[in-house]
C-alpha cells in the first residue's frame, strides 16, 4: 500500500471488532512512533498501553464528563465543528462503548524536553507539539498499514491528573491524547473529507494562489 493511500484512507475509526490486537502488531505500530521529528533529538515521547478492561473502564469514566457538554454544544450548534451529526452520534456511541475497545493508547510527554519557541506571544501556544504529534501520526499510519482503525483524542488531557493517578505516570512527564486502536467492523473510507489544497497552501504571500494548487486530484 502506497503512502499516499495510507493518508487519503485513514479516517478516524469509531467502531471496533472485539479482537484483541497482538502484541508483536502493537509493537510494529509504535516502533513507528520512534522515527517522528523531535526538536534537538530530545525525544520526549512515551506510551502507555491499557489493555485491562476495569482501567479501560476508569478512563471511559473520566473522559465521558468531558465529552458530554461538548457533544451537546456541537448538537446545538454553538461549538463549530465540521462534522455531520450522524458523525456526532457515532462518536458518542465511541464514546460510550470506549472500554470495549481493544487498545487504548495514552500519549505521554516531557515537558522539559519540549521547547515552545511561542509561550511569549500572547497566544495559545502550539509549538511545543511539534516534538509530540509528529510520533503520534507515525502511530496512526503504522496502524492503518497492519489493517487497523484508530482515532485520535485530546480530550482525555483535561482530566491529566487523575489519568495520571491512575497510570501511574511521573509527574514530570504530562499527558498529550489517547489513541483507540482496534480492527475496524467497516471497511476504511475510500477517501476523506478534506478542503482543497488551494484553501490551504499559498505562494510566498497568505492568500495569494499557489500555481498547480487547482491541478491536484484531491480525491
């Protein structure tokens, strides 16, 4: 399988078969996460595996509380989102059935290994993430590879110190998303949803039309 069709087809994976996913697969996956970019070679990225289905359970019920109000505020279309709300319901149906789930994969980080180069500029800062998330993309990658879905979630993070608590995760090394993994009951998606890459990319001005943008197949 082509890279590119690796990319076009791994949307995020909400419905799981029961089958366990065996170690020597999980092991190929995550080995992936280790070629990710990290600045200075720091290297600040770790994993948890939770396979057990009472800590499963703990996490399901720390993360429900989180994604309860903001499932209600995207149905009440006060929270922007660009999903349908088919799309919606199918991630509470996840959601909710989260311990059954085969694989649940907490992303730690060192935080003194991580160098936001934006922390004073008055803004949210998101630098800090380019030594994380590029590892955690190599995961979902090498997962699709293997045959299995995934789908990626940050809003374990607000509940960082009871995950911690319960993980056992030191305190120097912070929380940065939870990866389902499992086999997917569907097939992938024979592409995604994306904008085109005119919206997205410009030439040496914001805005201003990158030749050969209109040419590309998005699909």
């Amino acid at each position: 399988m082509k890279l590119s069709e690796i990319m076009r087809t791994n949307g995020s994976c909400r419905n799981y078969k029961p089958d366990p996913v065996s170690d020597a697969v999980l092991a190929r996956v995550l080995d992936a996460a280790r070629w990710g970019p990290t600045g200075g070679n720091r290297q600040p990225v770790s994993f948890v595996v939770v396979r057990n289905k009472a800590v499963k359970e703990a996490l399901r019920d720390l993360y429900l509380p989180i994604w309860g109000p903001y499932y209600a505020a995207a149905k009440e279309g006060t929270l922007r989102i660009g999903a349908k709300s088919s799309l919606l319901d199918n991630a509470d149906l996840f959601a909710r059935n989260m311990a059954d789930i085969p694989v649940l994969l907490v992303v730690c980080a060192r935080l003194a290994d991580v160098h936001p180069t934006d922390n004073r500029l008055g803004r949210l800062s998101i630098v800090g993430g380019a030594s994380v998330y590029p590892a955690v993309q190599n995961v979902l990658l090498a997962a699709r590879e293997e045959g299995l879905g995934t789908a990626l979630t940050t809003l374990l993070c607000e509940q960082e110190p009871q995950v911690k608590q319960l993980l056992g995760i030191p305190e120097e090394v912070s929380t940065a998303a939870m990866v389902t993994i499992g086999w997917p009951t569907k097939a992938f998606p024979k592409k995604l949803t994306r904008r085109p890459l005119s919206e997205m990319a410009f030439s040496e001005r914001y805005g201003a039309m990158l030749p050969g943008a209109d040419d590309i197949n998005v699909g």
